[in-house]
C-alpha cells in the first residue's frame, strides 16, 4: 500500500475512503484548522467533521502539504494558499429565479419611482441571483441606467465562473421560455448568458467580515441569501450587523433565504 504522498507503508489507504485509524498523527486534529477557517470567513464545520477531514487530507494532497499544522503555517502565510482553501471549502450551489418572488418584491419597489438604486448580492456565488436580479428588472421596463448591482463572493473561482456565465440545464431549469430564449445562447447542453445581462452587474471578490467589506458604500437593497445556513447562530448575528450597516435605508429589509432563518 501507498499513504497519500506516494510513500510506501504498511496500512495507509486513500484519502478519500480513510478511516481514523489509518489516518496518520499529522492528518488527524482538523481543530485549529477548522477554528482558523471559522475565524476568517464565519464558516463552521462544526456538524460535518468528517468531511472536513477528507477534504483537508485531498487539499494537503494535491499540494504535497506533509501536515495539517504545515497546511495552517502556509495558509496563514501565503494568500493565493489561503484563496485556494477557501475556493475548495466553499459551497457555491445556486440556480436562477431561486424564491424569485423576492426579486419580484424588489423589481416592484424599484419600478415605483425614477430614483437610480444600488442593490448588492452578498454572496452571489456562481451568478445565477444578480443575473436574476438584472433579468427580472429589464423584463418589467427598469432602464440599465436606473440600477447598479453589486456582486460579492469570497469564493474567486465562484465569481470567475459568473463572469463566464456559462450554465448547466440544472441551473436554469426555473427560467420561462420566453426568457430563456431572450437572454441565453443554447450550445451543446449548455446555455450562455447575454453580454447584455453580464453586462449590468459588478463582480468583486469580498469577504463580508473584513474592513473592505464595509468600505463597499450604502446600498438600497440587499440579497444575502444561502451564506447565514453555514455560520453558527453567534456568527449569523454579527453578519447581519454587518450587512445592516451597509443598507442606506433601516425601513428596507435585507432579503435572507428561508433556510438562512435566525
Ligand atoms: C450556497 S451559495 C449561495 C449563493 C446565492 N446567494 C444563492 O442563494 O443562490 C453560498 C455562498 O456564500 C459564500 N460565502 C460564504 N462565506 C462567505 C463570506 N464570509 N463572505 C462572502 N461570501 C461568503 C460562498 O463562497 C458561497 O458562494
């Protein structure tokens, strides 16, 4: 038998189907790990230990990294490292017109008057809620010019994959025909997003509990759907203080997915 590094040994076994016993000293206290990766970016893997542990392992891997505390030295130290883990331990499931009729709320406040509105999408993930948001909002009349829509994510890969806006049929199986067909191109079986709609967001990578974040301006509405489910209850609180300070308005509610409840 091979241990995940190549080296010959006596009872070492995949990574991917390891058991505790087999895992060697180094692979086997994900704690500071799991409590440095918390501190950052407010996820826990408090109820899913064991998956950390397997991933962490396939990081550590693929990277020829010989220990998780070797892996948290260099993590620390080296940012494109850090972007990397985050990348690989983030969740980025989204699809479009996702509880739309919190879209349509918006759309419906924006159409009442000429003001121009900011809205940020905090996550946006793969890009599928902000292309939601600016479909729904040219489909009901709303000018390009009335709207300016902010995306962030903390996963890079995540929003590099919205610039691309290239999406599978499970993605877009929500969206009408007739919008379908207005605003995506079919090739093969996949559908490409219109310059047009990528055009009308702004994509930046942010994590919402560094400064920068709250450095991004006042927003008139925003989205924050599918990220508080991955934080613990403590956390939830402070991101959603964090996400209120940024609302130009305290009368308008930030729009949280059901399951992200408090
Ligand atoms: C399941 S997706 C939700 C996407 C979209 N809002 C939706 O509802 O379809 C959750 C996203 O939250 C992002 N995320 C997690 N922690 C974050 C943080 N601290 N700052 C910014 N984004 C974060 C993840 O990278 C992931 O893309």
């Amino acid at each position: 038998m091979f241990n995940f590094f190549g080296k010959k040994t006596q009872n070492s076994a995949p990574p991917e189907n390891i058991s505790d016993r087999s895992i060697p000293e180094d692979f086997n206290d994900i704690e500071p790990i799991a409590f440095y990766f918390k501190a950052e970016t407010g996820i826990t893997f408090e109820k899913q230990q064991s998956i950390l542990k397997s991933k962490l392992i396939s990081f550590c891997k693929i990277r020829h990294i010989p220990s998780f505390k070797k892996c948290l030295e260099q993590v620390k130290n080296n940012q494109r490292l850090k972007q990397e883990l985050i990348n690989y331990l983030t969740t980025n499931e989204s699809f479009f017109y996702r509880e739309q009729h919190q879209i349509q709320d918006v759309v419906n406040k924006v159409r009442l008057n000429d003001q121009v509105v900011n809205i940020l999408c905090a996550p946006s993930s793969t890009g599928e809620e902000i292309y939601s948001i600016a479909i729904a909002l040219l489909e009901a009349g709303v000018a390009k010019d009335r709207f300016n829509l902010i995306g962030i994510d903390i996963n890079s890969e995540a929003l590099k994959h919205a610039e691309l806006g290239i999406y599978n049929q499970r993605n877009i199986k929500n969206i009408p025909a007739h919008v379908l067909t207005k605003y995506f191109n079919k090739k093969e079986s996949k559908y490409c997003l219109s310059n047009e709609i990528k055009q009308c967001v702004r994509l930046q990578t942010e994590n919402i509990f560094t400064p920068s974040f709250k450095t991004m301006g006042k927003f008139d509405y925003i989205f924050s759907r599918n990220m508080l489910i991955y934080f613990d209850a403590e956390t939830k609180i402070k991101a959603r203080q964090i996400l209120e300070s940024l609302l130009n308005d305290n009368k308008n509610p930030i729009y949280f997915g059901h399951a992200d409840l408090f």
